[in-house]
C-alpha cells in the first residue's frame, strides 16, 4: 500500500487538473463526486505506459477491445446516479475497475459484473493496488444483473445496449436511479431512468460512444 500511496502522491496535480478543467468547469458539482475522482488514481486503472495519459480528457484501451470511459463521462454518470453513502449499486461492466472505485467512494456497497476473466482479475488487481476493498467483481452476464443483491439504490451501464435490460429495471428500487448508454453500436444517447410506482421516467443526457453491451438482453457477439 505504501508504494500505491507513493506512486499516487506523483499524479497529484494531474487529478486537480483533471477535476477542475475537465470536470468541475463542464458543469459538475456534486461536491462529493468531485472529491471521489480527486482522490481515486486514476493511474492506476490503466495499462502500464499509458499512466500519464490517464488524467486527458478520454478513453483509453484496457484491452479485450475494451476502454476506461472518460474522466468527463465518468463524472457525469456517478452524479446522475444521486449516490448517498447507504446506496447500493450495480455495475454492469467492470472494465478496469476505476468506475467501481469511485463508486465504492459514494455508496454503501457496489457489486460490479465483468463478463470476461481476465478483466475481472485485472479490475480486483487494480482495486487492491489503490487500496480499495469494498466493491465484489462478480463473473456473469450483466444484462441478467445480479438478483442475490436487488433491488438495489442505482444501476450503472457502462457499456452501449440497444434497450435497457428488463432485468435490471425488475432489479431497481422503487426511487431507483439507472444510467445507461442505449441506441445503435457506433453512438448512443446516455439515458437516466427513476423508477416510481414500478414505471420508469426517462432523461436524455446527451449523446456518448461506448463499446457494446454483449448478453443476453443486450447484443450478441454474432451482432459485432
């Protein structure tokens, strides 16, 4: 852990830029959540040799065909999601795992789902090394979630689905909050769903790109 701390003290001014001129001056503030993507090392996410353009405002490969979203998106995504420190939440898509660990900065418990092995080694890899031990990287298909845990406070997507999965709408609370990329494979519209009386309310939060949701209740590796 110290040689983590050590490496993460380098990138200091890195994540004050980053939260500042890339986030916070784009209109976020949720004080929690600019303090979340300030302390997590962000570095620490990524491949080896891609550390010092972690904090640039963009995705970056983590293999598998697979990116770390944005530091921008990322932050609007975990705002939109309205965490409260007894939240729970899904994840659906661990990918590196630093979305995993800003949500485990904002919630009370978050299960992550990871449909490939050798990321979700990598994201427990990644977790451990920047010292975070509350999030469970579970191996399974994301789009069926993970009902031992449901109903949960928030879902999270992070990666593009042609329609939110009904099983993770069945799996939200009432008062629930689900964030998610949804539309056509090259770009989507990033969409915020409530749940209220067992019906969802929609919010169109602009247009992003992300990589797509394979399972069963999103595309099928035959639709790639």
């Amino acid at each position: 852990m110290a040689d983590a701390m050590t490496e993460t003290d380098r990138f200091t001014k890195e994540r004050e830029g980053m939260v500042e001129f890339q986030i916070r001056s784009r209109g976020i503030r949720d004080e929690r959540v600019l303090a979340a993507m300030r302390k997590i090392p962000r570095h620490l996410f990524v491949p080896k040799g891609l550390e010092r353009a972690a904090y640039e405002d963009r995705p970056l490969p983590i293999g598998e065909g697979q990116t770390i979203s944005q530091p921008y998106i990322v932050a609007v995504m975990t705002e939109n999601l309205e965490l409260q420190p007894e939240s729970r939440v899904l994840e659906i898509g661990a990918g590196s795992g630093y979305q995993a660990a800003i949500l485990a900065e904002l919630a009370g418990s978050v299960v992550s789902i990871e449909r490939l092995d050798s990321l979700a080694g990598r994201a427990r890899g990644n977790l451990a090394r920047a010292g975070i031990t509350s999030v469970r990287i579970v191996i399974g298909d994301g789009t069926e979630g993970y009902p031992p845990g449901a109903p949960y406070d928030a879902i999270i997507i992070t990666a593009a689905s042609p329609s939110i999965p009904q099983p993770l709408i069945d799996q939200l609370a009432e008062g629930g909050r689900l964030i998610a990329p949804i539309g056509p494979k090259d770009c989507q519209d990033l969409v915020k769903l409530v749940k209220r009386d067992g019906r969802v309310e929609t919010t169109s939060l602009g247009g992003v790109c992300f990589v797509p949701l394979i399972g069963e209740f999103g595309w099928s590796g035959e639709d790639l």
